[in-house]
C-alpha cells in the first residue's frame, strides 16, 4: 500500500506538471499567433512583398500572411470588414476612399515608394510599336490594360492616354484586365499587341516582353503606394513595425530591387 500510495502521488505530481507545461505553452502560441499580421496588398508588389515578409519574419518571429489582388478589390474586402491588419495600395485613391470612411488609421499613412508606367509588348513581337502614339495604328488590334474601376494601374493608363488625346482612338482596342499582373500574362502569353504596365511588372518579365517607351510623368497623377494599419486590427503595433521595415532602408533596397522607386520625402 506505501509503494501504491507513493507512486500515485508521483503520477499526481506528474499530471499537475504536464497540465500547467502544456497550459504554458498553448498561451506562448496564442501570443504568437496574436502577433501573425495580415497584409492586404497590391498584386504588383508580390514579389518585392514576398521577400520583405520573410526578412521581416526573421527579424520580428511573426508570420506575415499576405491577400494579393487588385487594389479595388482589396478595398472593397476591407469596407465588408474582411481581417486585415496592414493595406498598402498602388494608387492613393483607394486609400483616400478607406479614410473617408473611417476605416484605416490615417495617423499611420505613408507613401513608401513609387513607380512607373511603361508600354510593353511581346518579346517576339513583329509589329512596330515604339511609342504609345503607336497604339491608335490600324494593325494596334488589341491593348490590355488594367480595368479602371479598380486597377490603379488602368486609372493611370486611361489618365494618360487621355491627356495625350489617344483615349477616344483606342478604346475599342482595349482588353481590361483584373489587375496589373494579368495584363502582364496577355503580354507574355502573345495574346494581345501591347499592355500598360508598371516598369517593376515588367522588369519581372525579362525575356518574355520588352518595354518600348514610358509614359510622360506629366500626363497622370504621381504612382505612389501608400500603406496605412486597418482600423480593425487587434495587431496595430506589429502592424507599424510592418510598415516601419517596409519604409526602412532594408526594406526600400528591397523594393528597388524589383524595380520599384525610392519613397517620397515626408
């Protein structure tokens, strides 16, 4: 009976150790996973985005979980209350619209880094575009661009070729496009003549399309991008030490990289 006695009182032991071990731990996740963010961002900043996620990461410990899409679609996820913490945009419009509606932190806005539009076509291309006067030519037969009610690429693509007086010529050539990287696929894919893109979307795309000119700066409003925290975020400061890497230096060698411009001085 003493050994039996003893022995239960040793798996006892046990048992309240092993339960507050395993208690522990289950709150150690919790935390962790409390300070998992989610980005919502603009499809052209995959790939840059992809990176500064993992240098983040290894810095920090905290997962970054990305939605890419166009950023029209991206706001209208956030206006139904999808779970985002950080939204960057490709287009400042989108971001002025969440703030109208008091669903982003406007104290935490920054404009973290620029881009270009640019022309493309197929990299085996036969026709002679050089320019996007180029695109009103009879043998022009097809251009996709971004849809302009969402895409902030298309908005920019159909303020330019306004400007220049080349909308009304082309518009029954254009093909819209989901976002900024789809009409990069029409391009590389050979199915249309030509697409506006950004110069970092077609930097990616070395080999398989080609730029021929870049639109005239002065012919559309500035490309920037800027990132805000989502109102709803439980992770708000997880959510600026996110946006904080993102406009470091690291983080701007990381976008320059993929073609992307320095960030605009405050």
């Amino acid at each position: 009976m003493k050994i039996t006695a003893r022995l239960f009182c040793v798996l006892l032991a046990l048992v309240a150790f092993s339960g507050c071990q395993s208690s522990g731990e289950t709150s150690n996740n919790a935390g962790a996973n409390a300070e998992n963010l989610t980005v919502s961002a603009a499809v052209s900043l995959k790939d840059a985005f992809n990176e500064i996620g993992a240098l983040y990461q290894a810095k920090t410990g905290r997962n970054v979980s990305y939605n890419f899409g166009s950023s029209g679609a991206l706001q209208k996820q956030i206006e139904t209350g999808a779970p985002v913490d950080v939204f960057a945009s490709a287009g400042a419009r989108q971001m002025d619209e969440l703030a109208a509606k008091n669903l982003i932190e406007t104290e935490t806005r920054r404009d973290f880094t620029r881009n270009t539009l640019v022309l493309i076509v197929p990299q085996d291309s036969k026709t002679n575009i050089a320019s996007f006067a180029d695109l009103e030519k009879p043998e022009t037969r097809r251009i996709a661009v971004g849809n302009p009610k969402t895409v902030p690429a298309g908005q920019y693509a159909e303020e330019s070729l306004r400007k220049t007086d080349l909308f009304s010529r082309v518009e029954s050539k254009l093909i819209l496009a989901e976002d900024v990287r789809q009409v990069l696929d029409y391009v590389v894919r050979g199915e249309v003549d030509a697409g506006i893109v950004y110069r970092s979307d077609a930097l990616g795309a070395q080999g398989k399309a080609r730029v021929v000119a870049a639109a005239d700066e002065t012919t559309h409003q500035p490309i920037l991008y800027p990132a805000a925290i989502v109102k709803d975020s439980g992770r708000k400061q997880a959510a600026q030490d996110f946006i904080n890497f993102v406009t470091s230096a690291e983080g701007q060698a990381v976008l320059r990289k993929y073609g992307f411009e320095g960030a605009p001085e405050r």
